[in-house]
C-alpha cells in the first residue's frame, strides 16, 4: 500500500528542514513525498532542493494559497492513501505511516482515519500547550463542533477522486469545509487510531492567534454552508479547544 505525503510551504525556511527529515525518516518502504513550494524567497527553496530525488515530486511556483497549493499536490498524488504533512510540523515518532498503512490493510472497509496530536511551543522547549486526542468517530459529535485534527486525517485516494478537492471560496479554513463534506455531508467510513500522529508548532500556518478572529468568521460561514447551527456549533468548537488548553 503506497502512502503519498504532501508538503506545502511558502517561506518557512525555519522549519522546512525538521517537515521534511520526519517524513523521510519513517520506517516505511512505500512512501511518496511531493512537497509544493509557493516560489519561497527566504532560501526554503534551496532547502527543499537539498533532498534531491529523496523527495519524489516537488514543483515551485506562485499559487492562490495553501489550500490551492494542497490542491495541486492532491492532483499529483498516485498513492493509495493520502495525508498531509504542514511545514511546521513533524510526525510525532518514527512508525506513525506504517501504523496508519497497517490499519488500512487491517480494516479494507474504511474509507479514512484519523488519529492524535500536540501542540507544542514554538522554542527549543517544545513545551506541551495542547493535547488533541481524537476520540471516537460520530454525527452527534460533529453537530457539537468536534471534528477530527486535519493533519492526523489520512483518506484513500479513491475517495477524494470522487468527493473532491479543498474548495478556495473558503481561504482560511477550507480544512473545516473538507471534513465537513466527508465527514458530515458524504459520511464516509471513518475509522480513529489511537495513537499520535503529529507534533505541531504554535505560530504556524493553522495555528496563529493573529488569525483566531478571521478564522471564527469563516467556520460560521461553513457551518451554515452545510446546514448546521452556526453560530452554536462554532461557539461549542471554540469551548472545546478552550478546554483543552486549560487542561494543560
């Protein structure tokens, strides 16, 4: 079963490196890694080009964004199983994609799965600031605005040919709309994995405070895109992210 990982970035020369040694350095064989560049000029470039052929597809271009940027790399991807790996963050240990292929080999029926993550600190620390544990899969939970972390969601190729891409009316929570739609709207087979999956830093692309505001008024207008109570869903979303940092 072939794996493919998809990177985007645009000017994270900071953290590229760390994105990309996780992902090479997995315990599995069959991996296909394309990262997508959004023609960076503060030296990422120079960085992902270091790799050579360890990464297997890598473009650098302008894009519209880092959903269309996903996009592109969603059209490239020829693996069985798709999942994304942000440029800020890192797998959480080195047999995350084998245990994830695993429970597709286990489970033929399932048609995603998703699993945990952290969040840390964006030092050397790497202090804990939020522990995301997925927890089981339902509707009800999903009308109470939990949905599963986007990172740690790993979908069979097959089902996005056919359910489609990330949609760019939406610029800064598109992620919210996919899951949505395959979730919620489509119910597709979802199975969770207990176990964690990504390690990711605060201050990144999904997690600046800076864009908490924008990002609130976008979930609303996706939540009453797909016919739930907006406003209730998104307020009960944020009490239980607030939770989760008062817990640690």
């Amino acid at each position: 079963m072939r794996v493919t990982i998809i990177t985007v970035c645009y000017n994270r020369k900071a953290t590229i490196g760390k994105a990309i040694e996780s992902v090479l350095e997995q315990n599995y064989d069959d991996i296909e890694y394309i990262v997508i560049d959004g023609n960076s000029t503060d030296g990422t470039k120079e960085i992902i080009a270091s790799y050579g052929d360890r990464i297997d597809k890598y473009i650098s271009e302008p894009d519209k964004g880092m959903y269309d940027a996903i996009n592109k790399g969603l059209q490239m991807a020829t693996g069985d199983v798709i999942g994304l790996m942000h440029s800020d963050d890192e797998f959480y240990d080195k047999n995350v994609v084998r245990q994830i292929a695993n429970r597709f080999k286990l489970q033929t029926h399932i048609e995603g799965i998703y699993g945990n993550g952290v969040y840390v600190s964006n030092d050397r620390e790497e202090r804990l600031i939020r522990n995301r544990i997925g927890g089981r899969f339902s509707l009800k939970r999903i009308k109470k605005g939990w949905l599963p972390l986007h990172p740690t969601v790993y979908l069979k190729k097959s089902v996005i040919d056919q359910n489609g891409f990330y949609n760019l009316d939406f610029k800064i929570a598109s992620d919210t709309e996919f899951l949505l739609r395959y979730l919620y709207k489509y119910k597709i087979k979802m199975a969770y994995i207990d176990i964690y999956i990504v390690k990711m830093r605060m201050g990144g692309m999904s997690t600046s405070v800076k864009r908490a505001f924008e990002v609130l008024h976008e979930d609303y207008k996706i939540y009453k895109y797909h016919g739930l109570t907006a406003m209730q869903t998104v307020l009960l979303k944020k009490t239980y992210a607030l939770k989760q940092y008062l817990a640690h």
